[in-house]
C-alpha cells in the first residue's frame, strides 16, 4: 500500500494496522460483487478497527475523494454516502460509523442459497 501514499503521509502511515498486510484486502477486483465484496470490506475493517492511525487514514481519504478502497474503515459506499450528508448540511460524527463492531456492519445480502 505504501505506494499508493504521498511523502506527507507517511509519519502516520508507517504506525497503520495495514503497512504490512495485502492490497487486494482494501482494494476490490473490478468483477467484485456481493458476498464477497462484503466479506473483503468486513475483513479490511478488521484490520482497520483497532488502528492506531484509523482518523487521520479517513480523513485523508475524505478530503482528497479517495474513490476506491477501504480507508480509515470506511468503504467507497461509506464515503459517498457521507460526502452526500455533508453537502446537505448534516454532521453526524464520524465516530459512529467506524465505533461500530464488525458485527454490526449491514449483514451481507442473500438472494440465494449458497452452496456448502
């Protein structure tokens, strides 16, 4: 990851929970859909969860509009769902989004059965 991250940050980057682990946990195929869009995202929060960096990557990633991956526990969804409340005037803490327990992330949609 450490090649997608600007001189300026890397002071806070080299203490993130993710300088070591692999791309493809934060970053998504462009095939990607579904259960395992939503199994990669709740993986990559679990990295992200007890970062001690976790406020300065997602306000990196909020103020130069990242438009892909997991930053700062927050996916690309979560970032423009945010960006659409700030521009209304709303201003929810984001502590709330990222207090949250894996447990408590949108359950993954079944439209199916899977197979076992």
């Amino acid at each position: 990851m450490s090649e997608l991250i600007g001189e300026g940050l890397a002071d806070w980057w080299a203490r993130a929970a993710c300088r070591d682990a692999e791309l493809a946990v934060f970053f998504s195929p462009d095939d990607e859909r579904g259960h395992a869009r939503d199994r990669r995202e709740t993986q990559a929060r679990q990295i992200c969860r007890p970062c001690p960096v976790l406020a300065q990557c997602r306000d990196h990633a909020l103020v130069v509009g990242e438009p892909y991956g997991v930053w700062g526990g927050m996916t690309e969804g979560d970032r423009r769902k945010h960006s659409r409340r700030f521009r209304r005037g709303e201003r929810r803490p984001l502590e709330s989004v990222h207090a949250r327990s894996v447990t408590d992330v949108p359950q993954i949609r079944r439209s199916a059965p899977t197979p076992h």
